[in-house]
C-alpha cells in the first residue's frame, strides 16, 4: 500500500496551491489528485454530518487517492488546515502515516487575515456575518478564525514537540515571494527527491481578486431566486459550457485587485498589535528573523 511520505500542513492564504502545482510538477512527486483531503484533520470515523460522496471521510478513500503511484519517489497531499487543527491532526498523522515528513508554510498573519478576508468577500461567503478587520479584533477575536489562524507558535511548537524539528520544515511565504525556485529546489531536497529539477514557477494560483460591486457578485456567487430564475431559462437556450464561459465572463467583468479594498495604515497597526506577542514567541521558536511582519 502507497501512502503519503510528506504532508504540507499549513497555512491556509500562504501559497500551499502554488506550492501543491510545483511538486506535482516534479517527476519523482506524486501529489494526492484531490488537494486538500483533510481527511487526518477530523474523526471522520465518528462525524454525524451528512454523507458526501465528494468528502475524503474514509481510510479506504484517503487510500484510493494513491492508488495511481508507481514509480515516485516522494508522495504527498496537501491540507493547509493540518496546522489550524493541530490537536487532532497530529493524532491522526501518528496512527495514519507515523512517518511523514511535514512542511509548513507560514504568512505574515496580518497580510494572511488580509488575503483570508479578499476571499470571503470574493466567494460571498457568510456575507451577512461578514464583519470588518477591525470589528473582529475589537468584538470577535475569540470566534474569528479568519484572525485565529494567524496564530503559528502554539501549533509549530506541538509539531516540533511532537514529531521533533527535522522532520517538521518551516518556510516563510516571503521565500515564495522572491525566491520560489530557491524555496522549490530546497523543499524537494527535503523530501527525497532530485533537487535540481526546475519547476515552472511563472504562474502564481488564487491572486486576490475583488468584486467591484459586491451585489451583483453575491447574485453570482450564491444561490438566490434570481440566478435560479436565469439560470433554468439559460439552461434551455444554451449549452453548459457556454453558460460557464458566461458566469466566468461576468465574474472576471466585475472583479478587481486588493487596490479596490485597501487595508489601512491605522487596521494594518491595530492587527499587527494583534499579533505581535504571537510573531515574537515564533521568532524565537524557529530561529528566522520576522522583523518585517512587526512593520
């Protein structure tokens, strides 16, 4: 049986689906075909959810992801919540695959909650309780996980605590910034294999993009009366490829850079205060100076 001999376990808005196309890119790696299984984050075994066939909630499908290895070197999947959930996750890793190696990739948390917020507002998600930066510093810092994510020295520790720092590799996303090749070719010495392979880098994957008028992305984005009313006429004069090529049209139409949605002087300061205890503790933990996160 082929099962993972590494996991990138983290973090969520830091670079992991680049990251997921440059290993897959490498000969010698086999990436799991769905990414983000999340499959050693939660006891599926006990989940009284609904069954999805799409949720990677068994031993035996979390296996079938693998079933297409042959000659790889290195194999591995990719969970950026591992990190998030690190109490369970790591159980899971000890009884699942107890001799990963496991990559983690951390962002500075304020540009992180910054990117983690775009994405909400991008993919309409909970748009009613979607709160500010700054309301969830101030009233909803135990509840956000768009800000408790940003969190890295308790859950780096226990990894380091549990699996012991050679086996646990940190990198900084400011590495895949200005050196991804450099960043690639190390990670792939990390894991086994050829570290002079050279992935194409070129192309970066989820750029922030945000809606320009955010009524007419949530009648895009989300289920509502009247995209179901276009929807069911469209589907009778038009293929469902060209009604993609149109949702896609329309979304691209009405999307735009982080310059539409800033984030000031004064909530970039309100949550670098935020952190600032958090990224010192962590500065200390793995031995890289995160100076540049405190600005």
């Amino acid at each position: 049986m082929k099962l993972p001999t590494f996991l990138v376990v983290g973090i969520e808005k830091a670079g992991t689906t680049s990251i997921y196309q440059y290993l897959n890119q490498h000969p010698q790696v086999y990436m799991s075909p769905v990414k983000e299984t999340n499959f050693l984050e939660r006891d599926w075994e006990n989940f009284q959810g609904k069954p999805n066939p799409k949720i990677i909630d068994t031993w035996e499908k979390y296996c079938n992801l693998f079933n297409d290895v042959q000659d790889e070197v290195a194999i591995g999947e990719v969970s950026p919540n591992y990190l998030f959930h690190y109490k369970f996750s790591s159980l899971r890793i000890i009884k699942y695959v107890p001799d990963v190696k496991m990559i983690a990739i951390l962002r500075n948390p304020v540009d992180r909650a910054y990117s983690d917020y775009l994405m909400h507002l991008r993919d309409s998600i909970n748009m009613e309780k979607l709160h500010s930066l700054t309301e969830q510093v101030r009233f909803r810092a135990d509840t956000s996980f768009t800000l408790k994510k940003g969190f890295y020295f308790t859950p780096v520790k226990h990894y380091f605590d549990t699996f012991g720092k050679e086996r646990v590799k940190i990198y900084l996303y400011d590495n895949l910034s200005e050196n991804s090749l450099g960043m690639m070719q190390d990670m792939y010495q990390f894991i086994g294999v050829n570290s002079n392979f050279i992935p194409d880098t070129s192309k970066r994957q989820q750029v922030a993009a945000v809606p320009k008028n955010q009524s007419l992305n949530n009648l895009i984005k989300t289920k509502n009366p009247v995209r179901a009313a276009v929807s069911s006429i469209l589907r009778v004069v038009m293929p469902r490829e060209m009604r993609q090529k149109l949702r896609s049209s329309l979304i691209n139409f009405n999307s735009g850079g982080k310059e539409l949605k800033p984030l000031s002087s004064e909530e970039r300061q309100l949550l670098i205060d935020f952190y600032r205890e958090d990224i010192l503790k962590l500065q200390n933990l793995i031995q890289r100076d995160l100076s540049s996160w405190l600005i």
